[in-house]
C-alpha cells in the first residue's frame, strides 16, 4: 500500500513543485525539489491573462460541458435503473442485457460513429457535441439498477400507490430521496469522465472557444513542442494549468466523499 501510495502521489507532487518554477527552473533544477525563485503566483498570474485570458475561457467551458452532463446523466441513470429494478415488463432482463454488453464498448471506437452522427444533423462544433454524449452512462445505469434493488422498499411503493400518488409523483418526491448516495455516486463518476474527458472534444470542436482545458493545454503543449512563439512561456503555462485543472476535481471528490462511499456499499447488502 505504501509503495501504491508513493506511485499515485510523485506525480501529484512534480506537478505542485513544477508549478512554483519558471520555465528556466524546470530544467536546470532537481524536478521533485522547489527551486530558488517561487513563482507559482505569477504563472498562475499569466495564466489567466495569456492571450486575452482564454483559460478562463476554457475553464468555463469545462465546469459547463461537466456539470450539466453529470446532473443529467445521474437523473437519467436514477430513472432508468429505477425503472429496471422495479418494474416487469417484456424484454427487462434482454434490454439490461443490452446495457451490459454496451459497458465493454470503449468509448474511443464509438467516437467517429458519434462525429459523423452529430455533424449529419448539424451539432458537431456546438456545447452539444460534448453534453449529449456524456449524458449516456451504462455503468452509471447498471450501478443504480443494481441500487435500487435493495434502497427503494416495495412496501413504500405500494403505499403511495394507494394514497393515489402517479408514478413520476412517486418517483421525484419518494424514490429520489433513498436513491440520493448512488445519484451523487453517478455524479462524481461522470463529472470526472466529462471533466477529463479528451478525445471526444477533439473530435468534435474545432473552435478554440469552445474548447475543455484537457484540449487547450494540449493545444499549448503541442505549439510549445513545435517551437511556436512563446514557446518557453507555454512550458510553464501548460504545468501550471494543468494543476489548475485538477483542484476542482479534488474539492469535488472531497464534497461528495461521504456520500460516493456510502453508495458504493448500501446497495450492495440486504437488512
């Protein structure tokens, strides 16, 4: 465990020193040590102002692109599994079996597919392109089929039946409420999977404008490699934002800690 924990927390730990030195100090210091100028403050000063601040730009875009997409993909896989977990019908058991076998698919072999999809009715380049792909989650929706199996009580269900309550009545204001640790669980999966989400954005946008921070400061790195103008800053540049990137995603996941720990466990058990 302690050799795990070192492999996940040296590159953590580069990114942080790496962040505090300027472009000069990056290779002619000892990487996992501080250099003597500390200048996290002023990279992270021209980071939000390199040309015309357009990492503010992507940063929006991303919180965008990753907040509506995780909100709706947690409700849709909160209704579907619910619906799976709680209902008969015809072809149940065929259509989850279609679920399972589309979480083997990896996502790469369905993104020319989904280009060619969104470009043919005209949404390719758009905030579309991103949110709509991302709000199909299997795994999210096998995870809370298989919640909702044990949270969400028979017995209530029947009972706000016969108080006369309809099913989406009974979905939104009682079954919600037991389903909320796996909802958030789903949440945090997908926030992560949209917020470091790469190939997709790639594919699909060609506007800089609309670009995540995952594609811009690949942009930056690329024009640093091919010794573009202001290749040294964009070094620094692209170290510094690339820790930017990660902080909301740790405040993230230490919010909503509590609550993906307890969905990981409370379906999986029965009273």
């Amino acid at each position: 465990m302690l050799a795990l924990l070192i492999y996940f927390l040296i590159p953590l730990f580069w990114l942080v020193v790496a962040s505090t030195k300027t472009t000069g100090d990056l290779f002619s210091t000892f990487g996992l040590w501080l250099a003597p100028d500390f200048s996290l403050f002023s990279n992270i000063g021209e980071l939000f102002t390199y040309d015309g601040g357009v990492f503010t730009k992507w940063l929006a875009n991303t919180v965008l692109y990753s907040v509506v997409s995780a909100g709706g993909a947690a409700l849709l896989c909160a209704m579907g599994g619910y619906g799976f977990a709680k209902y008969r019908f015809r072809g149940n058991d065929a259509l989850f079996g279609i679920v399972l076998g589309s979480i083997m698919v990896p996502t790469t072999a369905l993104a020319i597919p989904t280009y060619l999809l969104f470009s043919k009715v005209g949404l390719a380049n758009t905030v579309w392109a991103i949110i709509l792909p991302s709000l199909v989650s299997p795994f999210g929706l096998y995870l809370m089929r298989v919640y909702a199996q044990d949270a969400v009580s028979d017995s209530i269900l029947e009972a706000a039946r016969i108080d006369g309550a309809g099913e989406l009545r009974i979905f939104f204001q009682v079954v919600l409420r037991s389903l909320a640790p796996g909802i958030v669980t789903v949440l945090l999966f997908t926030l992560v999977a949209t917020w470091n989400n790469y190939f997709l954005p790639l594919i699909m946008l060609n506007d800089p404008n609309l670009y995540p921070i995952t594609v811009g400061l690949s942009a930056w790195s690329s024009q640093a490699v091919g010794g573009g103008g202001g290749t040294a800053q964009l070094l620094a540049l692209v170290v510094t934002g690339s820790l930017m990137s990660i902080i909301p995603l740790i405040a993230a996941f230490l919010m909503l800690q509590r609550y993906w720990q307890s969905g990981l466990t409370a379906g999986g058990v029965k009273e």
